[in-house]
C-alpha cells in the first residue's frame, strides 16, 4: 500500500490502457477494500490478458466461466459479465472521441483538480464532476460506474489530487499536473 501511494496513486495519466486497468480495478474494488485488489492485481493482469480492452471485449461464456473459477480474482458474475459490456464501451468511447484519455478527462477540464485536503477526515467520496462522470457512463450502458467508483477511479488515475498537502506526493502531483 506504501508503495502503491508512494510512486502511483494520484499520479496523473492519459494513457488509455493505464485508464483502463485503473477503470476495471476499480469497478471490481466496489464493496471491498482497496487492499484486497492490489493483492490481485498480479492475478487480474494475467487473467485478463494484461487488462487488454480489445480482448475482454471479445470474451464468451467460456471465458466469463474460465474467471468465474478463477481464485486469483474476484469471482462476481455482474462484475464479471460487466467487465465485458465495459470494453465494448470502452472501446466505443475511444473511437468516437480518439481516446478514452479525451473523453474523460473531460470531466475536470483537461486538468488535475487540486483539493486542499489538510487531514484524511476531509477526503471526500463523490464530487460534482464525479456525478456527471457517473451519469454520462451510465448513459453509455457501462456497469459498476457509481459516483463512488468514479471518484475513486478519479482519485487513481491523478484527474484529483487528494493527497494531504503536507504529503511530499501532494507537491509532486501538483508540479505534474501543470504539465497533464
């Protein structure tokens, strides 16, 4: 988890496969700890063919039966058949604004938002540009795309920067962010 927060959470990022495994991760993360995804994540990668979109869209029932017996992942059938109806979408956004990176980063106006997050306490689970994502991918037909989700996934991929700013990360983020 140190090292996770250390060199990767919050780091911003427009490459649409890195958005995409921060998509899928936390789409399964909904109702469980973060922890427990980063143990799997290893799992997930080899499971999902290195979280390659174009595949997963391509997934039958013999490969959603394959990951409903894999142990290494977590083994929920809406998530799972989610995942699928997600890189179909997925791929869809990417061919209709040139990258899943334009579309949304969209959503804060092509830059990382900066919170003035003090002290864990006043971390925050939803937004309003958190909502719109939400709702537009919903539109979209994706799954497992609550406000929650999103704001996590915002979180992740450095569309926010909610470190403390007495983090050394809050400062690191900042200075890239100019540059997102």
């Amino acid at each position: 988890m140190i090292e996770y927060h250390d060199k990767e959470w919050g780091t911003p990022t427009r490459d649409d496969g890195k958005l995409w495994e921060y998509f899928v991760l936390d789409t399964f993360q909904a109702g469980l700890s973060w922890q427990i995804i980063l143990n799997k994540r290893e799992n997930f990668r080899k499971a999902l063919n290195n979280f390659n979109a174009r595949r997963i869209a391509m997934y039958g029932n013999a490969d959603i039966t394959r990951l409903l017996k894999d142990e290494g992942i977590i083994r929920n059938k809406l998530k799972i058949n989610g995942l699928v109806i997600n890189a179909r979408k997925f791929l869809e956004v990417q061919k209709e604004f040139g990258s899943f990176a334009n579309y949304i980063w969209g959503f804060t106006g092509n830059k990382t938002m900066h919170r003035n997050v003090k002290s864990l306490k006043e971390l925050r689970a939803t937004s309003p540009e958190s909502d719109k994502m939400s709702a537009d991918l919903k539109q979209r037909g994706f799954k497992f795309v609550g406000s929650t989700i999103c704001y996590a996934f915002m979180q992740g991929a450095g569309l926010v920067n909610d470190h403390t700013t007495s983090c050394f990360r809050y400062a690191e983020i900042r200075r890239s962010g100019r540059k997102s």
